[in-house]
C-alpha cells in the first residue's frame, strides 16, 4: 500500500516528520511518498497529481495557517479544494493544520502540532485497516493537539 504526504515550506514545524514516524511503525509494509510545496494553496493539486500518478491509497496533507486574516482565507481556499480533491478521486486526505493563532507560545504551538500530526496519522491506519475501532470510540469527543474533550452523558 501506497500512502501520499505533501506539506509546505510555509509551516514553521515539520509536522510529516512525526506523522511518517506513526504510519512506519503501525504500517510497516506502507511505502510513503512525500512532496513539499511552498505554501498551502499549493497542496491541492500536488496531492492529486501525486495520488493519481502513484497510484496512493489515501494522502495525509500538513498545512500551517499564518496570524492574518488573508491567511485565515487562504486556509478557507485550501480546504475547500482539499475537500474537492478527495472527492473527485474517492479516497481520504487526512487534513492536519495548524492554525498560528492557536497560541502566543512556540513551545505550545510544538506540542500541538507534533501531538496533531501523530494523532491523525493514527486516525488515517484506523480509516485504511480498522475502521471498526472507529466505530468503538464514536462520540467519544476525541481531539488532536489537545486532550481529548470527552463525551457528554445523557
Ligand atoms: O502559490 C504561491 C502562494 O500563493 C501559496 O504558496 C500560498 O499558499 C502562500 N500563502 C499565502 O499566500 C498566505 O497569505 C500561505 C498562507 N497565507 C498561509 O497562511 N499558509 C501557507 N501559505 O501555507
Ligand atoms: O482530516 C483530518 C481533520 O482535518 C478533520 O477530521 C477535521 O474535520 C477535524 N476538525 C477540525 O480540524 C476543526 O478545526 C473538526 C472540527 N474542527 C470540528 O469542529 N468538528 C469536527 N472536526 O468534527
Ligand atoms: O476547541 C479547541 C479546538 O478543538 C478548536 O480550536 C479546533 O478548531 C482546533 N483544531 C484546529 O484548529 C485544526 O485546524 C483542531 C484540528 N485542526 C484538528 O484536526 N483536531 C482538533 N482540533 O481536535
């Protein structure tokens, strides 16, 4: 099985890094292609080209999104291309992002970005090999880059 990352120059940690470290350990036998690409609205069609030429079962995408608004739209842009992609090729991108803003402090923007990207690259093995696991923690208010909120009981 073939898996495709593409991230960007933009982002200020590199977050496939962690994620690769994820997908080697809990799918050994998955061979990952990656790309790099400046900036966010350069991701969509990277990782569309890449899947269809590699023939990739699913794409993990790392996307940093900047403090100013123009950034909060080129995120809106991005996405909803991501989306667009996914859909024309019927295969999951796993969208990890990390949005500047979300912390004044480096080390904490580290901790979630590092904890984001490990998180979801779980999220993805669960989605390709054991989507019944999925199934188990429905509504159990699971977070990445922070802990987990937890369910609400009625
Ligand atoms: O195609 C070249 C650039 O337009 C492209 O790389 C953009 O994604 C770059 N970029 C912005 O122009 C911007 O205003 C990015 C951001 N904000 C951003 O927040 N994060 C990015 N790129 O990865
Ligand atoms: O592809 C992996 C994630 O990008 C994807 O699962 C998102 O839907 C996760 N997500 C966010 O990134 C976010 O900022 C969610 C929310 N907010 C949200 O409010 N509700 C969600 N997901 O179900
Ligand atoms: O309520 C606090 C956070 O859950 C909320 O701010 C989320 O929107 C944070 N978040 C992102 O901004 C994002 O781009 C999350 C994700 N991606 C994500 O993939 N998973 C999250 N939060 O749990």
């Amino acid at each position: 099985m073939k898996i495709c990352i593409v991230d960007t120059t933009f982002a200020r940690i590199d977050m496939a890094r962690y994620a690769i470290e994820v997908l080697q350990n809990l799918m050994p036998d998955a061979v990952i292609v990656r790309r790099t690409v400046p900036g966010i609205k350069d991701i969509p069609v990277e990782i569309k080209t890449l899947m269809q030429r590699e023939g990739c079962e699913a794409g993990m995408v790392f996307g940093w999104v900047g403090r100013s608004l123009v950034d909060k739209i080129s995120y809106a842009v991005y996405s909803l291309a991501l989306q667009l992609v996914q859909l024309e090729l019927g295969r999951h991108i796993i969208d990890v992002t990390v949005h500047e803003d979300e912390s004044e402090s480096e080390e904490e923007l580290y901790r979630i970005a590092a904890d984001r990207a490990r998180k979801h690259a779980e999220n993805l093995y669960l989605l390709l090999r054991r989507p019944e696991e999925l199934v188990r923690r429905a509504g159990t208010g699971r977070r990445q880059g922070y802990p987990d909120a937890g369910p609400i009981m009625g």
